[in-house]
C-alpha cells in the first residue's frame, strides 16, 4: 500500500509541474507544490481543492458574492493576508464560508478582514431595514482551529458556528464604528447545533451579543474580553430545530460599557432545556441595564414579563460575577416560571451601583435577586 501511495504522489506531483502557469489574471499569483495564493475569490473557489496552503492575499470580493472555501481537503491552512474586503449589495450572505475537516484557519501580521459594514448599517440590523450579509459561516468546519484574525465592521452578525470540535482563539472583531453610525445586531459569536466548542481569548468591540449560545453541548468561553454591546448570553433558547444548551462554562472574562453583563433568556411559551451552564469569574463594568439577568418570557427584545415553563434551566452555577452597574441599571433580575429552575448554585457575587429588582419571580433556594 506504501508503494502505492507514493506512486500516486508523484503522478499527482508531475501533473502539477506540467500543468501550464496560471496567468495573473486568472487570480492565482504563485503556487509552489500545493501551497497557491489567491488574489480573488473566483480563484480562490476555483482552485482551493488543489491546495493544501491558501493564502488569501489582499483579496476584493465582488458585491453579492461569498469567499468560498467550504468543503476544502482535509488539513488545508487558510491564511489572510494584508486587507480582504466587499462590495456592497443588499443580500443575506454570508461574505465568508468555510467547511472542512483539519483545517487551521490564521492571519498574516498586519492583516485585516474588513466587512465593510458602514454601507450597511442604518440602526436596525436584521429587524428591517437593508437586508444585510451575515460575516463568517463557519458550518462544518470540523476538528479545526481559527486563529489570530482581525475583524472590523461586520455589517450585522459575525461569526455563525455550526461545527464539532472547532477552537476560534485570539480572535479580534472591532465594530466600534458602529457605536454612533448604527451597528446593530452585530453578534460576535452565534453558537448552535454544535458540540466542543472553545472561544477563547476573544477581544469584541460590537453592538450584540458578545456570545450567543441558541443550542449546542460542551462549549467553552474563556479569557474575553466583551465591550458596547449585549453582554454574554446563553440564548435565546426556543424556537429552533435544536433548543437544548448543556454543559457550557463562560469564565474569566470581562464585560465593559454595555447593556447586560451576564445572561440567560429563554423564549415565552418555546420549549427546550438549559442544563450544566456555569457562569465563573466575570467581571462586569459600567453596565447599563443588568449584571445578571436571567429571565423565561424572551420575545425578540421585548419580553412579555410574564414567565413560561417550557425551557426549565436546571444545574446553573453563578459565581464570581463582580463589578459596577450603572446607577439607572438593576444588579440582578430572575425571572422564572413555577418550578421550571432549580438546581442552582450561586456564590461570591457582588455587585454595586444599580438598584435592586422588585420583579424577581421563583427565584431558586440559593440564588439572590
């Protein structure tokens, strides 16, 4: 089997070396063995099978069109490399895509992947308004790594984890130019339908969520750093083809200048289960209107205050959440239906400045509103 195999390498290696050299305008500008840079989508899509190293070099996507590397051979290395940018056009995305198995996903030092979202951007995200590109699909990207990648201005969501076995690390997502230019919905992480996931050492300047896990088993966040936007949440669960969260531990990380610290919502009248999440080592500053905030009534941003049992939240455990709220803002609001929380463990959290919540509801033996 060995002769074989090395037999096939070096066919495969000899059809390389007398396939004719691409011309520059068809993208590709250099390839050496299996390793080829891009200069354009088309021939990125084109030729990314063929390539065990893409690097992705300064590469303008055409408006309306997706940088497609799905479905790449098992153990490519992307690599970004110097400004990726798109053009404008009303559409749904995403700008990127990518799937595969083994694959490492970095960026060259100095790069920058710019979604361009200030086209977009008119303070109502996916609400209404221009239909807006969702960023990076990472949807089957299987026992891989993302590394290192610098992200500016999405135009609404960021990253859409879909995977097994995917660790997003070091990941930089600056959409501060959205604070007064109307970023909204600009999630940096949406998780769900996914198991072992780590994101770990993320830095987010954004208008949404800093994690939103809808659905998903054994993931991991660590080491943020979360400013302007939502906070870090587990949900909205309910409503999805999968509406079970398990097994996630958020800890030591920071939340600064945003409306919420940490949270758990859950949809009004949804069904579904949240089981085993530990919040651990958070802390929270200059938050504008919760530290903690769990509530069962969610409905797209306006809750209906009335709580519902169908996505119990058992097996919680809430521990070194510190810091400052804001004086308008409440320390701790729990929301539950009758029964549908229990099970929790809640210790060494102290917040200061806010005010304290009259509102709480089936609030479990431990916890503290």
């Amino acid at each position: 089997m060995r002769t074989s195999f090395l037999s096939m390498l070096a066919l495969g290696a000899a059809a390389v070396s007398a396939a004719p050299a691409p011309s520059p305008a068809s993208g590709m500008v250099e390839r050496s063995s299996s390793s080829c840079t891009f200069t354009s989508a088309a021939s990125a899509k084109a030729g990314k099978k063929s390539c065990s190293t893409i690097v992705l070099d300064n590469i303008e996507v055409p408006a309306g069109e997706t940088l497609d590397l799905s479905k790449l051979k098992e153990g490519t290395k992307v690599i970004f490399k110097g400004e990726t940018t798109f053009g404008y056009k009303e559409w749904k995305g995403p700008l990127i895509r990518m799937s595969g198995s083994n694959i490492e996903v970095s960026g060259e030092e100095g790069h920058v992947i710019n979604g361009n979202g200030a086209k977009w951007w008119d303070s109502k995200g996916t609400n209404g308004g221009k239909t807006k590109p969702k960023f990076f699909y990472a949807h089957g990207l299987d026992d891989s790594t993302i590394t290192g990648l610098n992200v500016k201005n999405t135009p609404v969501q960021a990253f859409s984890v879909q995977a097994d076995n995917l660790v997003l690390d070091q990941i930089t997502i600056d959409n501060s130019d959205g604070d007064d230019n109307g970023g909204h919905n600009t999630d940096a992480f949406d998780v769900g339908e996914s198991t072992y996931i780590t994101i770990s050492n993320a830095n987010i300047k954004n208008q949404d969520d800093c994690l939103a896990v809808n659905s998903g088993e054994n993931i991991i966040f660590t080491g943020g750093t979360c400013s302007g936007g939502h906070g870090i949440s587990i949900g909205s669960v309910g409503g999805r083809d999968d509406n079970t969260v398990k097994n996630v531990t958020i800890s030591d990380s920071t939340v600064t200048n945003s409306d919420n610290g940490v949270r758990i919502k859950t949809i009004y009248k949804a069904t579904g289960e949240v089981s085993d999440v530990t919040f651990s080592n958070i802390e929270l500053s200059n938050i504008a209107k919760y530290g903690i905030v769990i509530e069962q009534d969610y409905e797209n941003g306006s809750p209906t205050g009335t709580p519902t049992t169908g996505v119990p939240i058992t097996g919680l455990t809430v521990e070194k959440i510190t810091g400052t709220v804001k004086s308008s803002a409440t320390d701790v609001y729990i929301l539950c239906g009758d029964g549908s929380c229990s099970d929790w463990t809640w210790s060494g959290n102290t917040l200061s400045g806010g005010k304290t919540s009259s509102k709480c509801k089936n609030v479990p033996s431990g916890a503290s509103c």
